[in-house]
C-alpha cells in the first residue's frame, strides 16, 4: 500500500463510527472493542441481558462496511449441518449422472452473527471451532475455503440459565475478544427512546468494502510495537497461572490461567486500538484498555474466589496494579 492508500483508509475510520451511530446511541467502548476484533482479524462474544441492541449492532456494521452478512438463530435443535451446509444429490437431466454437491451454510458469508450462540448443544457449537481458527469448513474429507475477511460475532444472554449450554473453555479461548455490554446512561436512553419511538428510520451507508477491510487487517498487523511491551504483556499473561504467579490474587483464587493465544490477542487488539485512533505505534493505554476483553473469558478461578462474589474482572484489575 502506498501513503495515499493508508491516509484514506484511516479517513474513513471516523465515517464509519459515525454511520454505525446513527443507528446505536452511546456504546462507544464497546463498538471499538467491535472494531479492534475486527481489525485483528479475529472474532467477538457479546454478552449483555437482552435489549442493549446486540443484534442491531452487529446488522449495522455490516451494512457500514459492505459485507455479505448472515445471521444464524441458535436454538436446542439446531444442527452442525444447518450451520456447515450439506451435500446435495444432483443429476444432469441430459446424461443422467449424478453427483453430490457441497451446499454451503450460513457460515459462508463475510460477517456471520451467531445470536445467542449458548442456546444450542456443544455438538452445535462445536461446529464452529474449525471455521473460527482454520477459515474453512472439513465436509466428507474436502475443505470449503470461507471468504475473506470472515469474521464471526455471537451473542449471549448472561441471566438466563434454563436450556443453555455455557460455552466450553476451548471455545471461549476461539474469541478474541469477550465483549461486555452495559446499560446507557441516562441521556443515552433518553435518546434511544426519542429516536426509535417516531417514523423516522435512519439509512446506514456501506463505507469500507471488502478489499478495504482486508487492507486494514493487514495494516494492523504492521503497526511497531516496542521489545518492552512485548515483555510486559508476556509477564502479564504468564502471571494469571497459578503455579508460576507472583501476583497474590492469582495465587489464592486463580484455578486455571491464560495460554499463549491471550498474548497474541493482547498484542494483535493494541495494535488495531493504535490504528483507530490514528497511531501507527501501540502504547501501554492500548495494553490497559483491552486487558479485560481478552482476559476476562481466558481464567479461571476457584471456588473460593466464587464464594467470596469475586470475578476475572477483578482478577484482571489485581493484575494490570501488580504487573508493570
């Protein structure tokens, strides 16, 4: 890419946030956290009680930047193939041979919304691993390339429990990010209930294409980083486990900490972070601001921790204070 290529895709960075705002009001962390998973090429869980515009949310992304959008309801009779596609028996009316042929699912699309991914089996679930990590889908021993950018968004409600199945520790790492969704403010929900209770219905814009995402996720890639945060992301992640951990929180409610993945995923979101904000060089804001999102689902804590009503989140606040 040259220098004019680069300037005019981080000139249209603002004009998307700002036509993904015509739709949802307030949000801001939490449609950048949306876009930083996006940059780095990897894939969002959103979690909030229902209402907070999940779904709406990923939609309008997808009509602002253009891409081929499917969204898969996830239910207790959802099956691997209804997601994956199936093979079809197909004859020529002129020959008479027949063939199978591969007919692809809804996971074939650019932008896939996996909406509230915890109310179908793990068998269901579990067929999502392959397309979250490799980019393609294994059917009767042939590999089905998904298009590029591919990028998955699920939902979840976190107060209901009946007839859900909690997402396994092995998926959860799939997740680049782990993205929690708060109530408005007051003003923000004054707002939502001015503007969607009268006839007017705003149009979302398409402002980066396909090839314009693709050019992002790679120029995040080339975003500096210096040797130094590189360490202190690594000691961060090395210190939620644990049997190595100098950090006292860990060391009395820790169960299970994070694996490499967490550090490529902090490192990979700092830089998309940087490059949103119009920097070509990640700092330890970035680091501070996406700890939580790439932590949270990534340790474990024990029973101890769950008794005395603590989270990861605080897990990862006693990290970042004792970590520099």
């Amino acid at each position: 890419m040259t220098e004019q290529d680069v300037h005019r895709l981080l000139a249209k960075i603002p004009l998307l946030k700002a036509e993904i705002g015509k739709v949802i009001v307030g949000q801001q962390q939490v449609l950048e956290e949306v876009l930083v998973a996006l940059l780095a090429g990897g894939h969002a869980l959103l979690e909030g009680v229902p209402g907070l515009a999940k779904t709406l949310l990923v939609r309008t992304l997808a009509q602002a930047t253009d891409l081929p959008f499917r969204r898969i309801q996830f239910t207790p009779d959802l099956m691997p193939t209804d997601i994956l596609g199936t093979e079809i028996l197909e004859e020529d009316h002129g020959t008479g041979h027949r063939s199978f042929k591969f007919n692809p699912g809804p996971i074939f699309a650019s932008l896939v919304l996996a909406d509230e991914i915890n109310r179908t089996p793990p068998k269901t679930q579990a067929a999502l691993l392959e397309a979250m990590q490799e980019g393609h889908v294994t059917y009767a021993g042939q590999e089905h390339a998904l298009p590029k950018p591919f990028f998955l968004l699920a939902t979840q409600n976190p107060i209901e429990q009946s007839g859900t199945y909690p997402l396994p520790e092995a998926q959860l790492d799939r997740f680049l990010l782990y993205v929690r969704i708060g109530y408005p403010t007051e003003q923000e929900e004054l707002a939502v209930l001015t503007g969607t209770t009268g006839t007017a219905r705003p149009e979302v814009q398409p402002i980066l294409s396909g090839d314009d995402v693709r050019q992002l996720q790679t120029l995040t890639r080339q975003v500096s980083i210096s040797e130094e945060l590189v360490q202190r992301v690594n000691r961060l992640v090395r210190a939620t486990r644990p049997a190595t951990s100098e950090v006292k929180f860990i060391q009395d409610y820790g169960r299970w900490g994070a694996g490499p993945r967490a550090g490529q995923a902090l490192i990979l979101c700092a830089k998309a972070r940087a490059l949103l904000q119009g920097r070509f060089a990640a700092t330890s804001e970035d680091i501070k601001a996406l700890a939580p999102a790439v932590l949270r689902h990534r340790i474990l804590l024990n029973f101890n921790a769950e008794a005395e009503g603590l989270t990861t989140e605080d897990a990862v606040v006693a990290l970042l204070g004792a970590v520099s």
